[in-house]
C-alpha cells in the first residue's frame, strides 16, 4: 500500500510561519503519485455511457404511453439528469480532456443540450466561487434569492414573504430545494439572452432551445395534460432537490469570509471546504463533490482521483495545522440546516473561527 504521507521538508509547525509556497509542496506530493493525470478510459465510458442511458430512459418513456406510471420515469430521469450535469462540471474543470476546446464543447452538449444548464452561466459564476469560497461580496454562491447563509444577507431588508421564508428557512431548506431544477433553468435561459460576453452565445442559445423545446413536445405528445404537468413537477423537482443537495453540504455552515480579510490559497480553499465520508456509493451519489477540499484545491483532478488524494492532503493540513473538515453525510445536513435556521433566527456571530479571527492578513 502506498505511503500516505507527503513528500515534504519537514517546517516549524507553528502555521503563522507558513506562506503561500506550502501549497506548492503539496500540489508536488500530489503530483508524484499521479493523480492530476488524465483517465480517459474512466471519462469515455461515462461519454458513451451517459446518451446511451438518457436514450434508453426515453425509449422507455415513450414506450410506456401515458399513465401515471410514468412518474417513477420522471424520478429516474431526473438522476439521470443530475448524474450528466455531474459530468458537466468535470469537462469544464478540464478533468477529461488536456484540450480546453473539448471540454468546452463537452460541457455544452451536456450542459445545454442534454441537461438544459446554460455552460456559460455556470462558468462565470462558479469560477468566481472557486476564487473566493464563502468571501462576502466575492462568492455568488452565498448571495441566494431566498435562503440567507451570511448574517450579512439577513440583515438585509427584504419583502414580507423573503422575510417569513428566511425566519423559517431551516424548516424549509429541503422544501425549498425542490424549486432549485425550474431556477437552474430560468437562470441558463436570462443568461444567454442578457448583454455581457459569452461566448458561444448562439450555440447555447440552439442547444438550450432543442433541450427545453423538444422535451416539452415530447412530454405533452405522449401525456394528456395532466399528467404531463405533474411528470415535469415531479421532474424538474427531484432534479432540483437532488442537485441542492449534492451541493449544499460542500461550503455551507463552514466560515464565512469578511471582505477585507485576506488568506493565502491553501487556507483560502481547505478552511472553507467540507468533505463527505463515506463508501464509494457516497462517491457516484455526489458525483465526487464529496471530496469538496481536494477538488477546490486542484480543480482539474480528475474525479476517481480524489479518494486518493483526500488522505495526502488530510495528513499535509494536519502537520501544517491547518483545520481539515470532512463528516459524514447526514451529519453535514444537519450542520447545513442547523447554521442557516441560526442566520434566519438573525444570529449575527453563527460561525466563529478563531484561525481566521486571528490572520486578517496572511
């Protein structure tokens, strides 16, 4: 069995010493073992495998004709769907390919064509959370329509409804998460047609129209009306519930940022990053999202490299005396729900970090 352990000089273990170089150390450790390098064996099959499955679920689809039965195909669609947008994320953090065009024009076909998520929304806007993880005023993913995760964003004045929502918004986190699938559309559909760059726009554009479109006329060609509404409530529901919490767990409840403070990167990314234990099972279910610290600090590994790399990077955090967090799955959605009902409630110190309090300049 391989060592764990990284490879590197052994320091003064007192952190404030530490700079910036310490993560070059252990992007060297992680090198060594291989793990950045490409597994297009892995990848293929998952590009073939993931049409041919959407393929079949339609087969079936149409096969089936119109019955109530079809919800349970709704359901399964709705994994398949996550499970694609899954390797969406992976193309277009260069995981699959060296080229940067072909993971570009991977993360559109999947993205757009198949999933109906606008690439480019997701893009500009994840790219500017890997940045800047749960940083205020720097992180998208912490400024939300609805649900307050920052003491920040409560305190904001908001209509009666937002308020009522954000006052019970423990209680209605999961709830809530079933809207996720119909905004992570709205959102793609205002992006391609609102000014700013994107490139690509006429692509997306195409791809996300024969997506929305043609799987609209498919569902109302084959259900009566009723049903068809409530297979693409059942749908777009479970698809929203499933891919929120595959996220959630990753950054929320874990320190929020002041604007002013400044971290060096391995900080930056390890204290504001929690992984989910778990067995392999928790590994396809997330879609190796699970493993949120490794891949924030290299983005481009490759997913069935991040098992491998948790324990290097865990045993590196440990000498450096950085905090690494990893919890099991059902543990992390109690902490999620347990930290946003207290920023609903209007707690205004709901996390507090002392490493962070005392580096205000690192």
């Amino acid at each position: 069995m391989d060592d764990i352990r990284p490879t590197v000089r052994t320091r003064p273990r007192d952190s404030a010493t530490r700079t910036p170089s310490t993560f070059t150390e252990l992007a060297q450790a992680v090198r060594e073992r291989g793990l950045l390098r490409r597994r297009y064996g892995y990848y293929w099959s998952k590009l073939v495998g993931a049409p041919l499955v959407l393929i079949a679920c339609i087969f079936v689809f149409v096969w089936i004709g119109d019955t109530w039965w079809q919800l349970f195909t709704a359901a399964v669609l709705a994994i398949v769907f996550t499970q694609i947008a899954f390797l969406g994320h992976d193309a277009a953090h260069r995981q699959i390919f060296v080229s940067g065009r072909w993971n570009d024009w991977v993360s559109l076909i999947l993205g757009d064509l198949l999933v109906g998520m606008s690439y480019g929304w997701w893009q500009h806007k994840h790219t500017r959370h890997h940045a800047n993880p749960n940083k205020l005023g720097a992180d998208p993913d912490i400024e939300l329509p609805v649900i307050a995760v920052t003491a920040e964003s409560a305190a904001r004045h908001h209509s009666p409804l937002v308020s009522w929502l954000r006052a019970h918004q423990g209680l209605m986190f999961f709830p809530i998460l079933l809207f996720e699938g119909l905004s992570l559309h709205a959102s793609s559909v205002r992006r391609v047609f609102t000014r700013g760059r994107l490139e690509r726009r006429w692509v997306e554009i195409v791809f996300l129209a024969v997506r929305m479109i043609g799987y609209l006329v498919l569902v109302f060609l084959v259900l009566s009306p009723g049903i068809a509404f409530v297979f693409l409530a059942v749908q777009l529901g479970l698809f929203g519930f499933y891919m929120g919490i595959a996220f959630a767990p990753n950054h929320k409840g874990m320190p929020v940022v002041p604007r002013d403070m400044t971290l060096d990167f391995l900080r930056r990314q390890v204290l504001m990053s929690r992984n989910v234990s778990g067995s392999r099972f928790v590994d396809v279910l997330l879609g190796g999202l699970n493993y949120q610290v490794e891949h924030h600090l290299f983005p481009s590994m490759p997913r069935p490299h991040l098992r491998r790399a948790a324990p290097v990077v865990e045993a590196y955090c440990r000498e450096l005396g950085v905090p690494y967090t990893s919890i099991g799955l059902f543990a992390s959605y109690a902490i999620v729900v347990r930290y946003i009902n207290r920023v609903g409630l209007g707690e205004r110190d709901v996390f507090s970090c002392p490493l962070i309090e005392q580096r205000s300049h690192v």
